[in-house]
C-alpha cells in the first residue's frame, strides 16, 4: 500500500528500481536491505564502507551524489552496540537513500573524507557523541564538549547528570570543574499510585482534620465531621433592653422620637449634598466675561 504524505512534504521520485540495481552493484558487501514506509535502508559491510557509497555515488540509476547527514545508534545489548548510518541523497533523481553499518567501541570505521569532505565535520560528530573512531579522519577532535571532557554523552550508560559539572569560581576568579553534587532531593522518589496517596502530609493538606473545641475557626473543615463549638459568653452585652441601657437617657430618648417624627421634606432640608462637578459653563450673551488682568 502506498504511503499517503501530507500536502506540506516535499514529493519524492518513486524508489522503484533502487533494490534491483543496489544489489548486484553492490555484491557481497550488501548484508541487508529494508524498505519501510517509503525509505529504504542498506546494511553493509564496516570495512567496505567506503566502496558501497562511492558505487551509489557513480552507478548509472542510483547516483546518490550528496551525503546530508550522518547520524550514530547506540544498542548497549549487542556484540557491536554502535550504528553509524549515512543518509544520501540524488539530486538528479530526487530520492534518498539510507546505509548502515555496525562497530565496537575498540573497532575504527573507515573515513568517507575521500568521498565527500564535509564528512571530516560529521564523523568528528558522532565520535564526540558515542566514541566511535573513523580510520583516515585527518582531524579527528571533539567538537560539541568542552575540553577535557570525560565520556560520551549520547551513549546510553552514560549518566543524565555527567560526571563533573563547570561553574565560575569567585575565589579563584576562574571557571573550574568539579564532581557533580546534588543537594537537594533530586532522586528522592515514593513510587505511590495518584490513588493510594503519600504517606506523609502535603501542605496545606492538615486543614482536612475537624478543629477542636476553642479553635479559633467556628466553621467546621471539609471532607471532615462537623463539631459543635460552645458559645462563649461576652463580657458586655451587645444589645439594650429599656432606653436607659443605651447611655443617653430620657433627653436622647425624647430627640431620637422628635426626630423620627418630621416629614420627609424637612429630613430633605437638613440634608447637605455636594454640587455636582461638570464643564464650565458657557459665558452668556451680550456680557463680557471678567479677566484677571489689568486694562491696558
């Protein structure tokens, strides 16, 4: 079943054909060939790496002129854990093509620098990343780390932390390296289900125990028993039963009901508003308006 692509990505030539002319070209150097959702990969022997991409490079029907990428696959399970894969593409033909092949970490892959030169870029990639040597390479160093830097970072027992860790040093007035050191709780793990709940107490989560007699909340917690809190009584009452309790006596008593008793439209009349704030009014007709200075 053909692969359906989405309208943004490029439209390739058919790879129809490629197989049948890579594998008598190729010969016994070929070790397999997979072709998977419209690219097809070649495994090939290490040390005729360099034979295998000059003959896609140069045979009539193939011309895989261009090397793109080059890319390193790290399989700790196997004899020879490490994958270097190189991805090829035809520009007469508009199609690409993949190779692999397979080594050890002791075991140098021959250099494609003969071939392509900016291969000399991307081998120095893959063995600063996983450490795989490429015999021929005319400078091979690292080229993403920084100098001295132990290990190979792309390798898969490799630790996420490093192994040492690069700071400024205001004492010495320089930047040095030391062993990594994690203070705080970095792996530091309960291995609980969101369901079962941790074992110790959350922030905030001690608000969900009913408060006791006293407390100074009167409203009971959530997801908790309600608890009846007893009342206490105040030390001076808060209301007056008779006219006397209120402080003012018999005259207020008598002026609070006088008051209480005048119209509305004499309650209106005592009341004091502020004028509202608008624009300035206009200067009416015929009347010159008043200015601060002096006739001339």
């Amino acid at each position: 079943m053909p692969v359906k692509l989405a309208t943004h990505v490029p439209k390739m030539a058919s790879d129809e054909g490629v197989v049948d002319l890579a594998k008598p070209a190729l010969g016994d150097a070929l070790l397999g060939v997979k072709d998977a959702v419209g690219e097809i990969s070649l495994t090939v022997v290490r040390e005729s790496i360099v034979e295998v991409l000059r003959t896609l490079r140069d045979t009539p029907g193939l011309e895989y002129q261009q090397l793109m990428e080059m890319a390193g696959v790290d399989y700790p399970e196997r004899p020879e854990r490490f994958e270097v894969v190189y991805h090829l593409l035809s520009l007469t033909r508009n199609r690409r093509i993949r190779v692999r092949i397979s080594t050890d970490e002791n075991t140098p892959v021959p250099s494609v620098t003969s071939l392509w030169p900016v291969a000399g870029w991307l081998e120095r990639e893959v063995f600063d990343m996983y450490g795989v040597a490429f015999a021929g390479n005319p400078d091979l160093r690292r080229i993403l780390t920084d100098y001295g830097f132990e290990g190979y970072p792309q390798r898969k027992d490799f630790p996420l932390t490093g192994h040492v860790e690069m700071r400024y040093s205001e004492a010495e007035k320089r930047v040095i390296y030391e062993p990594v050191s994690l203070p705080q709780d970095f792996r530091t793990f309960d291995f609980l289900m969101p369901w079962e709940g941790a074992e110790y107490v959350l922030p905030g989560d001690e608000k969900a125990t009913a408060e006791g007699a006293g407390a100074p909340s009167p409203a009971p917690a959530p997801n908790a028993p309600s608890t009846v809190n007893p009342q206490t009584p105040a030390v001076t009452p808060k209301t007056t039963d008779k006219p006397s309790d209120t402080g003012a006596g018999k005259p207020g008593d008598v002026q609070a009901t006088n008051e209480a008793r005048k119209s509305a439209k004499a309650k209106a009349a005592k009341e004091v508003s502020k004028p509202e704030v608008g624009p300035d009014p206009k200067p009416r007709r015929g009347r010159r308006p008043r200015t601060g200075g002096s006739a001339g």
